[in-house]
C-alpha cells in the first residue's frame, strides 16, 4: 500500500516536472507545476513530514505557483507562443544533464551498496515517531538550537518583500531612471 | 528476494529527488521563456527538499525538515526577487526570452 502511494506521488512529480519544463505556454507550464508540487508534497506525507507538507501546499501551490500565474498574465505576449522555446545548444544540455544523471545515480548505486549491510536499511520509509506530534518536534527544535536563523530568514523575507516592490513599481518614481530609459530608448 | 521496485527504502527518494533536480537543471539550461527557468529553479529546489525529508525519516531525526523550510522560505524570497527582476526587465526590453537579454554583452 505504501509502495502504491509512493509510485502514485512519484509519477505525479516526474510527469509534472517533464510537462513544466517542455509545455510551450506558460500557463500549461505553471499548472503542470502545481501538480508536480502537490506529488511531492504527499511525498512528504509519505514521509511523515506533516508539517512540510501544509508548508507545500500553502506556500508553493497557494503563493508561489498564484504569483507566477500573477507575473505571467502581465507579461504575456501573445506572440511568445511562436517563437522558439528551446536554445540552439539544447542537445548539449541534455547531453550533460543526462551524464550527471548518471554519475548520480551510480553514486546511490555505491552508497546503497555500502549501506545495505545496515540491519534497518528495508524499514528507512516507515520512520520511527515518537510520542509528539510532527509539528511539536519541529518547532522545540526550531525555536530553541535555529534560533538565530530562523530570525536571519524573518529579516530576508522582509528584504526580499521591500526589493520586490521596489522591482516592480513603476520607473516614472524615479527621477534616475528616467534619463537610464531615454538613454535606452535613444539606442534603440 | 528483495525486488528493485517493491520495499520502498531510501534510495528510491534518492532516485527521485535526483531526477527531480536533474530535469529542473535541464529547464533552466534550455528553456528560453525566463518564467519557466525559474519554475525550473523551483523544481531543483523541491528535489533537494525530497532528499532531506527522506533522510530525515531514516534518521527519525527533525534537523533534515528544518532545513527544507528554510530552503522553502529562500525559494519563496527568490521567486518574489526573481519575478520583480522580470517584470522591470519586461517594462525596459519589452521580451522576456533569456537570450534576449544581452545589454552586459560586449
């Protein structure tokens, strides 16, 4: 049963993935992401990761996919769709990537062999859990020995939300950039 | 007899967070919509995130879950950057194709 869930979340998150990365609109693209995310998120459930698995779903698929179908919307060119999709050296991309996938997975290969002789290797998927929810665990841990980053990541956050308005408004605000666009403009 | 594909153990969400990770690599090194290379930046990162969620449930250990969400909460700072960088660069250059883009070029 564990198996026909995992082979169910892992179909879901490949054919996701494959459907992002080739689809011609971009629409198609993000939606295709929203189901590769939601695979991986029950992946996590999977896993007993409950509370990564809400993170998934609310950040990923209800903020993050939200502002990509946002941000596609306002740059939409009708004639995108037309144009070619894929670089003139495609086929050497893929050529790497597939050779890198190989060397990965025959690192696995390796490190599964190595650790094989482990008696609990064939129960690594069914984690012990213990007594506390999967949420209390995270936060004593995080709240106590991650302190210091868990504030550092509060001030990214804060410095990423004031440079993306900052990114995003209107140049005519600033005196500066008007001439950089008249520039521009002039060179064009 | 162990089968390749029935006890699932950790190598089979090693096996997928690399896969994962390998077609978001290939997104971002072929595609030429800048929308969809950082979809694909988005998927490398979510491999990532199955690899430690994984080894955290060998381990039985929180550390490996604490570190996907503050590998979540840089991807969601990234995405937003990244979107405001494009829109900007969308308002000046009117395109949004990577190779496009080329005012550092000499």
């Amino acid at each position: 049963m564990d198996a026909l869930f995992f082979y169910t979340f892992a179909l879901l998150a490949l054919a996701g993935a494959i459907l992002t990365i080739t689809r011609t609109n971009a629409v198609h693209s993000a939606l295709s992401l929203i189901g590769s995310l939601i695979g991986v998120a029950g992946l996590f459930l999977l896993e007993k990761a409950e509370f990564l698995f809400a993170v998934q779903i609310l950040l990923y698929i209800g903020g993050v996919t939200v502002l990509f179908l946002f941000v596609i919307m306002l740059v939409n060119l009708d004639e995108a769709v037309k144009l070619r999709q894929f670089n003139r050296l495609w086929t050497l991309a893929l050529a790497a990537v597939l050779s890198v996938g190989l060397l990965t997975v025959g690192g696995i290969a390796r490190y599964q062999h190595q650790q094989s002789a482990r008696p609990d290797w064939a129960i690594a998927a069914s984690p012990r859990v213990s007594g506390e929810g999967n949420t209390e665990r995270i936060a004593d841990v995080l709240f106590s020995q991650y302190l210091v980053p868990f504030e550092a990541t509060s001030l990214l956050l804060i410095v990423a939300v004031i440079g993306a308005v900052l990114l995003a408004r209107k140049r005519e605000a600033l005196g500066v950039s008007m001439d950089a666009r008249k520039a521009a403009g002039e060179e064009d | 007899m162990e089968g390749l594909l029935y006890p699932i153990t950790l190598t089979h969400y090693l096996v997928l967070g690399a896969a994962l990770f390998l077609i978001g690599a290939l997104g971002v090194l072929v595609r030429r919509n800048l929308v969809i290379i950082l979809m694909s930046i988005e998927l490398m990162l979510n491999g990532v995130n199955v690899n430690l969620v994984a080894f955290s449930g060998l381990h039985g250990d929180v550390n490996g879950q604490i570190f996907a969400i503050f590998i979540i909460a840089v991807a969601v700072a990234e995405a937003a950057i990244g979107l405001g960088i494009l829109i900007a660069l969308f308002r000046n250059k009117m395109t949004v194709q990577a190779d496009e883009i080329q005012l550092l070029k000499w």
